[in-house]
C-alpha cells in the first residue's frame, strides 16, 4: 500500500517545541506511532491529525482550482476600499459608478442568504453597514441593480442570490480581513 507524504510547517518552531514537549509530559506511557502523529499536529494548531489531514486535502485541491477567467483591476478595488472605514462600513457614497457597483456588492454580500425581511429590517441591516444614514437610497440601488428583490408592494425584500465579479469578491475579501 502506497504511502501518501503530507508536509508539515510551522510558523513558529519555539512554540511547536513546547506544545510538543507539554503533550509528551502529560502522556503516561510511551506514545505509538498514531499518538505521536497526534500530538504533531495539535501542537501545529489542528484538533488531530485527521484534522491536519483533511486541511491538507482541502488546500491541495483549492490550489488546483483554476485561475480567475479575467484579470482583477486592484487598483479599482483599491479605490472602492477607500469608501469603507477599519470596521467595514461604508463611509460615502462613491461619485463613480463603477465604484458605487462595487461597494453595493459589499453591502450584497453581508443581507443573509435565503432570509426575507420587512422594510425596516433591510434598513436596520443597512443602517450597520454605513455611516451617511441614507439606507434608502441603498436599499432602492440594490434593488435596481438586481441585487435585492421584493414584493411589488414594497414589503418584503430577499438576497438575490449570484455570483459576485471577481473584483467584487476581492474587495469583499479584503474588507472581511481588515474588520477582523
């Protein structure tokens, strides 16, 4: 049976060494094979090393996933990231169209999905996510953008669910990192 070869990093020898050492201390008896493979990898952070296994997999196979169909204008999601605040929120509303695409994307991606809500919880949502106390105006743009649906009275509002543009997820991406 072939054996499959699964590399092992950390970021952080000295701490590596100590989990180990602290795991290797409090077992009773000699580890086996499958305990040391074990306390390996909860000393690299993962629950186990079936943990470390799967995160593995996953990574390998997201890394054989094909590249983005058509270039991402960074400097475009630059722009657009200038309108948001260290918390993510929405500072203004973008003169540029292109822009305001972008930053409605944002605001897209934060409505939970397969949920519908009344008006006022649509603008209590995006009353969190901006700072110039206009969600109306939000809420119409998502809705005219065909981002956001709802009832030809006005009364009920779902997500529209579809593929965000690659410039849009990068800057979604970005901005979900700089929050945390």
């Amino acid at each position: 049976m072939s054996r499959t070869a699964f590399p092992f990093a950390t970021h952080d020898v000295a701490g590596l060494a100590r989990a180990l050492g602290r795991e290797l201390a409090a077992s009773e008896k000699t580890p086996g094979h499958v305990e040391l493979l074990n306390m390996l990898a909860r000393s690299a952070g993962y629950r186990n090393f079936q943990h470390f296994r799967a995160n593995h997999a996953a990574e390998a196979r997201l890394a054989s996933l094909p590249a983005p169909p058509e270039p991402v204008d960074l400097k475009r999601v630059e722009h657009a990231a200038k309108h948001f605040d260290g918390a993510g929120r929405l500072t203004r509303w973008p003169a540029k169209d292109s822009r305001r695409a972008l930053c409605l994307w944002v605001l897209w991606s934060r409505i939970p999905a397969a949920e519908t809500f009344n008006e006022a919880q649509v603008n209590e949502l995006l009353r969190a996510w901006h700072l110039f106390d206009d969600p109306a105006l939000l809420r119409r743009c998502l809705f005219d953008t065909g981002r956001l649906w709802r009832t030809p009275d006005g009364r009920r509002y779902r997500r529209i669910e579809q593929r965000p543009p690659e410039e849009a997820l990068v800057l979604i991406r970005h901005l979900g990192r700089q929050a945390h």
